[in-house]
C-alpha cells in the first residue's frame, strides 16, 4: 500500500478537524497509524501555516466559514509569519512613504521597522502600537470609527485623505486568494486597501498557501492579481496556483525566492 505523503494527511486532518472540532496528536497518530513525532510534525504544519490553532496536546479548529478577528489570529504563534515579515522589510527603504494594512504578519513587519526613517500610513491600532518604540518611522494613522473586533479604522475622510497620498509601497493582507484578485470580509477595509494598491507604486501582498484554498467568508475584492507586485507566502505554491499572476509578479516563499 502506497504511503500517505504529508499533503494528504493534512487534508484529512482539517476534515476531521472540522467534525470534532479538537484533535490530539494522539488521535491523528492512531488514526494514520504514523509515529507520534510524524503526527507532532502535521500539528506543526497546520499551526505554523495558521490553519489550526494549537492547544496543549493538539489542535482546534478556527471556523473555515468566518474569518478570525485579530486577537484569535495573533494567537498563532507562527514562526513562518516572521519570517515572511522579514522578508517584506527587505522591500521597504529609507525615506519611503509605506502603507502598511491591518495584519498580524504586517504588524509583526512593524516591529522591525522600529528606528528607520520613513513614514508609515495605517489604518490598523496594531501597526501603530508596535510602532512606539522609538521615535522613528514617523507615523500617519487614519482616523475614523474603529472596528473593535479587527483593530482597525475607516472614514470617508480617510478614505479622502488615502487618493491624496501615493505611497512608495503598499504592504497588505488578505483572508482569501481567488484567481481574479485578492478578498476580505468587510467592504470598508477593502475599500481602504483597493484604494492604497491603486495609488501605491508598489504593491506587496502577505498570504499563507491556505488562503488560496479555504472557503471563508471573504466577498469583497480588495484588488486584482494583476496589480500584485510581488507575493510573499510561507511555503512553495503549486504551478496551478503561480499560473494565475503575472509572470513579472515576484513570488517568495518563506526566504526564499520561486
């Protein structure tokens, strides 16, 4: 009989995950009848690529059907989404004006920003708050009503103020990929990130391997494919996914380069 390779097993695993809504590690060795350290390693690889939560002994289910606010988002300590934020600063310089949007990946870039002479425009509390520690980049945060569950803010002012500006770079999330532009599930924060990758003069998106396959509820498109500059996702995407960019699109995964 033909061993299951990895790929398979997680499929299964997120099945199964979404009809128990818990597993153990246990449970996902006895089930594949794999090792212990192999079913370990499949834990880790949902957790780290943000499919799954980890909870002591295993997994949990986050709700394929919604998209997860901020707080439960941020509570995936992935070790991929800090390298994928490194890799976004590799695109930001010196002296730019940077639009960077609500995300915990791009708050994790924000981080790292800390001391560089630049001005960051935002909407997301987050990216704000992690940019306090030093005096350096300079930031312009949009005001308008807050959006509690997600952090972030929206205005028509804002909105106004963003078509004024025309950012070096746009560096921006996204709950779902589809073949003609990039989704979220709120119309208002689509419109602000249409708005910045429409100005930007360029445009970098941040969006793990799921997101081209989950079914979340995410109807608002926030911009095409074709405007994407360069992707950074956290591991190598399938030739039918790579297909649907342009070939100039620079695609990244992780450190390194497709």
């Amino acid at each position: 009989m033909r061993e299951m390779q990895q790929e398979e097993r997680l499929k299964i695993i997120m099945q199964l995950l979404h009809e128990r809504t818990r597993l153990t590690t246990r449970e996902i060795a006895e089930h594949f009848a794999i090792s212990f350290d192999t079913a370990r390693r499949d834990v880790i690889k949902l957790t780290a690529t943000g499919q799954a939560m980890r909870i002591h002994g295993g997994l949990m289910a986050i709700n394929q059907q919604d998209v997860p606010d901020f707080l439960a988002r941020s509570q995936i300590q992935s070790p991929l989404k800090k390298k994928m934020a490194q890799v976004a600063k590799k695109f930001i310089h010196q002296g730019d004006l940077a639009y960077i949007g609500p995300s915990t990946t791009l708050q994790l870039l924000c981080q790292l920003l800390n001391g560089e002479d630049l001005t960051v425009v935002t909407n997301s509390i987050d990216n704000a708050l992690a940019l306090l520690a030093s005096p350096l980049p300079k930031v312009k945060l949009l005001a308008g009503d807050l959006a509690k569950d997600n952090r972030w803010t929206y205005s028509a002012a804002a909105l106004a103020s963003l078509k004024l500006m025309r950012p070096n770079i746009a560096l921006v999330g996204t709950s779902l990929v589809r073949q003609d532009g990039i989704y979220l599930p709120n119309s208002k924060d689509a419109e602000l990130i249409r708005t910045a990758t429409t100005r930007a003069r360029k445009v970098v998106v941040i969006a793990e391997k799921f997101k081209f396959i989950n079914e979340n509820n995410s109807p608002f498109l926030a911009t095409s494919l074709d405007k994407i500059d360069v992707l950074i996702t956290d591991v190598s995407l399938p030739d039918e996914y790579r297909t649907w960019f342009n070939p100039r699109t620079q695609i990244i995964s992780g450190s390194r380069k497709e």
